[in-house]
C-alpha cells in the first residue's frame, strides 16, 4: 500500500469519548454532551482514506475505523471546535464591529 505524507497539523480526525452506561440512578453520567479528542492525520493511503497512529494496533489504521470516529476536521474547524464560549461571543462581537466598520466608510 501506497502511503502520501499528510501536511503536519492540517488534518485531525475527531473521537467522542466514551460515556459511561447508565446504572439506572444516573450516577457516572455527565450532563452534558461527552467529551471529544482529536487525532492528527499523519499520512493518507492510496485510496485517499486518512491514516492515524494506534497505539492498540501499534500501527497506523485508518482514521473512520477507529471506535468512537464521528469526523474529520481541519485545523481552522478544530480550533474553532475547541473554542469556549466566551471566546466564541468575543469572536462574534469583533465580526460584527468589522462590518459596522466597513458600512460606516462606504457610506462616506
């Protein structure tokens, strides 16, 4: 099998963690959504699959066969991904000031 290098840092496949089962007095379950981690896609195969490490398998498997995959992510959407939410409400803010910003000086 053909292996093609992936650029470092550009690609991630994401996980959701796994969640404990429910023992029925909804103790070991949190409240809200489980948690996610992120794994860097370190090579791609031949049929253009994305490839991670497993430290299981000691080897790299693609990325969508690992348990828990729920979908690959570029470095600009994980980042956003692992934004909180005040640095999103900032995010929005600063937005919103730019394009005030530029209609105020077209309108001049």
């Amino acid at each position: 099998m053909a292996l093609i290098a992936a650029e470092r840092g550009a690609w991630f496949a994401r996980y959701r963690d796994e969640v404990p089962e429910d023992d029925g007095w909804g103790e070991g379950l949190d409240a809200g959504e489980p948690g996610c981690t992120y794994e860097p896609v370190v090579a791609w195969d031949s049929e253009g699959y994305a490839l991670v490490v497993s430290r299981e398998a000691g080897r790299l498997v693609r990325a969508a066969e690992v348990s828990g995959f729920s979908a690959m992510y570029d470095d600009r959407e994980k980042a956003e991904a692992e934004m909180t939410e005040e640095e999103v409400l900032e995010r929005v803010k600063t937005d919103r000031e730019k394009r005030e910003r530029r209609r105020g000086s077209a309108r001049l």
